[in-house]
C-alpha cells in the first residue's frame, strides 16, 4: 500500500509538473495572430522560399516516399493523385480525389463500416504529414491568403492563412526567412494547438534526387521534435523501386 501511495504520488507530481509546464509556455509563447500586408511585396517573399527549395523540381517529382515522425510510411503518387498509408499492420491505399480507398489489416482486406473508418483515418493522416513533407509548395491558389509582416526586429516574414480546403481552413503560418534564403521557421496559429504562435525550426533539408529541397527536423517547444525519415522522391514510381505498381488495387474493375 506504500508503494502504492508513493507511486501515486510520483505520478501526481510528474502530472503536476507537465501542467505547469505546459502553462508557463502558454504565458510565454501564446501570440496573437500578427496583422499582414497583402500585395506584391508578400507574393515576392513566397517566390524567394519557392526558388530556394527549387519548386520546379518539386513538379517533376510524381513519385515520393518518407516516413512521418515514425510513424506513418508514406508512399505519394502524384500524378495519379493516390497515395499508400502504413502504420503497424495497417496499409490503406487513397484515392486522395474523393477521399476513397482499400484497406488492409494484417495483410487481408477489410470491409465495410471498418474499412471507411481505416479510410478516413489514413486520409487524416495523409493530410497531416504531406503539409509537413512540403507546405511551400502549397503558397498559391484561390484558398491561399499571402501577406507580409513586419517583425519587431524590423525584419519582415510570410503570413500564410488557408481560408479552406484541408480539415482546419483558418489555420495561420507566419514563415520566418534564413539567410540563405530557404525559411528557418515558422510561427502557427492552427486549430488543434491551444497556443498562439508556436514555432518550429526549418532545418536538416534534404535534396531529392529530382533536386528538390525537404526539411527533415522541427524543433519546437518544450523538447518536441518531428522529424521525417526515409525521404525520397523521383519522377516515377519505378524510380522509386516500386513496381510492380502498388496502386494497381484502386483500378480493378
């Protein structure tokens, strides 16, 4: 009972502790969403960020593979706009159109109210790590609201807000330039983050071999850190080494 009463005191502390934690962070970094400039100027700063990740190349990548936090294993199909989700035993195959598919478990197919629900999960999934595979390729469109803002500092960075699309339109990204061009950071404003203007370092960039840039590593707050591995990209799936073709499921008759 001892044992029992100083382990649920341990806990209670390490608990105790998180909160606190999780307060004074929210006291420090909590931001309200900064007021920007629309116009040429912030088109400009997003034409700087797209050549420094080379977004032509970008383009010529159909094909790309990575790994999210390690997660989820990615497999993206570009031009045929599917994609392949894995996690544990699970593979889901989308048709990233209409947010469709099959899904597996343990290597057998599964069916039904089951199989919707692995289908909205991996799409979920989905949509979360490939706007952290590349969201500077995402700066344009009709959804896409680009302003500049001047910093304290009198620097000046990107305010990226996507007013829909996704599954949080409203969410806010504040890019924050390096000086070799490519983005060092960015500052959120996202629904499914209670605090205001957290950032998280842009760094560890990868080249493709299409010759497109990635950023691997996010360093945030409070320790976290995300990080995508296994990256790789080509013009086409068998560059990739994935042939026979793994998406040949979602064109049966």
């Amino acid at each position: 009972m001892r044992r029992l009463k100083r382990a649920a005191m341990w806990i209670g502390a390490i608990l105790l502790s998180v909160i606190v934690a999780v307060a004074i962070t929210a006291a420090i970094v909590n931001e309200p969403r900064p007021a920007g400039r629309p116009g040429p100027q912030a088109d400009a700063l997003a034409a700087t960020f797209e050549r420094a990740v080379d977004i032509e190349a970008w383009e010529r990548t159909k094909a790309v593979r990575w790994t999210f936090a390690g997660r989820h294993r990615h497999l993206w199909d570009r031009g045929r706009d599917v994609a392949r989700v894995r996690w544990g035993d699970v593979e889901v195959l989308l048709r990233l159109n209409d947010r469709s598919g099959r899904a597996y478990e343990a290597d057998a197919e599964v069916r039904g109210a089951a199989a919707a629900r692995l289908v909205e999960r991996a799409y979920a999934f989905w949509v979360n790590d490939a706007f952290w595979l590349n969201p500077l390729s995402m700066m344009r469109g009709d959804s896409v609201r680009r302003e500049l803002v001047t910093l304290d500092d009198g620097g000046e960075a990107l305010l990226i807000t996507y007013t829909s699309g996704g599954l949080t339109p409203g969410d806010a990204y504040l890019w924050l330039p390096g000086d070799d061009g490519l983005p060092r950071a960015w500052r959120l404003w996202v629904s499914i983050i209670p605090i205001g203007g957290v950032e998280t370092s842009w760094a560890a960039w990868q080249r493709l071999d299409t010759g497109a840039l990635i950023s691997t590593r996010h360093e945030g707050p409070l320790g976290l850190t995300i990080e995508l591995s296994d990256v790789a990209g080509a013009e086409t799936l068998g560059e990739l080494g994935e042939e026979p073709d793994p998406f040949a499921p979602l064109f049966e008759e």
